[in-house]
C-alpha cells in the first residue's frame, strides 16, 4: 500500500504518518519547508499555495492507493484577514486533490472540522445541515463538497480542538494550559463554548479508519466527550493536581475576536463507533491521560 499525507507537519497529519509508517505501509508525507516532525517515511517538501498544481502532479507520478488530505489554512482570523489564500488551500487543494484521485482511482479522505456548524444547537451529527460562519468555515465547507463531488467514494473527517502533547508540532491550548497551571499563573478559559477535544494520535486513528474501511461519506473523527473549554481546563487542572482557582471564566463575546467562533459546537460520534467499534473516540479521560504521557515521554 501507497498512501499520500498532505500536511504532514501538522498535528493531526503527523500522527496519520507515523501511523501508517508503522504499519510497514509506504508513505509519501507532504509537507511545506524542511520537516518538522521526526519519522518515517519519504517526505516531500511542497508549497500547496505557491505550486498549484504540483500535488496533482504528485499524484499521478506516484500512484497511490490512498490520499489523505489533511494540509489546511486552520488559523481562523488569519483566514478572516485572507480569504483568496484561505480558499486556495482549503478549497483549491482538495479540489486538486480529488481531481486527481479520480483520475488515478485513488481512495481520497479529507479532513475538515467542526466549524461547519453555526453552533446555535449543539451536539451534532453527520447528517445535519452546516451552516457555516466566517471564511474559516466556509471554505472548509466548501472543500468537504469539492471532495465529495469530485472524488467517487471519498470521505470527509470532521475533526475539532485538537491537542497534543508531542514534541514538534504546533502548540496547542492544552500546552498553554499545562504550562501556566504548572508555574501558578492563571488561565482564562471559556463558559459559553462548547467543544469536543480531540487528542491528535486519537483523530489520527480515527481517520485512519475510516480511510482504510473503504466507507464513503461525512464522519465525526472528535473525542468522545463534549465540554465546555473551561470544564475541560478543570479536568486537566485536576490531572494535575493543580489549584482550581487558577482558572478564570470568560465569555467568547468579550475578546471581540475577528473571525466568528461557534458556541454549541459539540459532535456526536455514533456513527464512527458502528464502523469502528465503541472504544474508538477517546473519552476525555483517557485522552487527557494519553496526552500527559505524550508530554513526559
């Protein structure tokens, strides 16, 4: 098996790679600039926006029998100030992407998020109308219809607030939060806004799953557990045995941020659990646990 990574650098394609690569399949990860995350596999240095074109050629020349497609334009007030970049990598892309797959009978899997949503209701599934807010959204939106579109049997994978505790990737909130419980200073953490955390290794496997079942369609590929950020705080704060009052409560409203975040945005996991058994998506729990490993290792 042959299988193409893009945004290999990132939290989730990372962990797509390392994965794959230990299952002895050959990958090709694709990433822009030098490699930042040590692991197996070739890489492939590629500019997505600034060689149009280049991951179709890539494609073709390397035939394989799977792409995942996990490279996006995820800062969301930078995609607010950007829009003809954000839909470039987060539209263009997959629409290269899947053109491609259909021309050289590949299995595509895109990743998207739950951003998809208004967030007025809350614990979504699969079969729910988006109604996405902001260019972030939009266009990420937009893309889970190019692949579907364009790619017969593709699969899209919702992820949301991922979080990982490995060396070289992002920071992430959970770090900052970690790192500002563990020196005394206080953390600002939201009421209103409700989540599911997803531990990056986790939403790793999950899609890999989804991508390896053959199974077409939307997926919820997000932690187990919807909370709001400041209960998710506390659940960490508690792992580490650390002051509760340390944590202040804030409303999303009061930073007048640029872009629009959803409140309600929790995701309902039923469907992902029948296709790849109950214990699949991590319960918060667990997750954290796993998450604290990942940063003692």
């Amino acid at each position: 098996m042959t299988t193409v990574v893009t945004g290999a650098n990132g939290l989730v394609g990372s962990r797509i790679v390392a994965r794959l690569a230990a299952g002895k399949e050959r990958v090709v990860a694709v990433g822009r600039g030098p490699r930042r995350v040590a692991g197996p596999g070739e890489y492939v240095d590629l500019d997505l926006l600034g060689d149009p074109g280049k991951l179709a050629d890539l494609i073709e020349a390397t035939r394989p029998q799977g792409v995942i497609h996990a490279a996006a334009m995820t800062d969301v007030d930078a995609c607010e100030q950007a829009p003809a970049e954000a839909w470039a990598l987060n539209v263009g892309t997959v629409e290269e992407a899947a053109l491609a797959c259909a021309e050289t009978s590949a299995r595509l899997t895109a990743l998207s998020t739950d951003y998809v949503f208004d967030g007025e209701k809350g614990d979504y599934a699969e079969d729910e109308t988006p109604n996405p807010r902001g260019v972030y959204a939009r266009t990420k939106r937009c893309g889970e219809e190019a692949a579907l579109v364009l790619a017969p049997g593709a699969a899209v994978c919702r992820v949301a607030v991922i979080y990982s505790g490995r060396p070289g990737v992002k920071r992430t909130f959970a770090v900052g939060v970690v790192e500002s419980l563990r020196a005394g200073k206080r953390v600002k953490a939201f009421v209103d806004q409700v989540v599911s955390p997803t531990l990056a290794d986790n939403a790793a496997e999950l899609v890999i799953g989804v991508h390896r079942s053959g199974a077409a369609g939307v997926f919820h590929c997000s932690g187990a557990t919807q909370v709001s950020r400041i209960e998710f705080c506390r659940a960490l704060a508690i792992k580490l045995d650390a002051d509760l009052s340390l944590i202040d409560p804030v409303h999303l409203g009061d930073l007048k941020l640029p872009a629009p975040r959803p409140l309600r945005c929790g995701l309902r996991v039923d469907k992902v659990r029948r296709l790849l058994g109950t214990d699949a998506p991590l319960p918060l729990d667990a997750a954290l646990d796993q998450f604290l490993a990942e940063r003692a290792a």
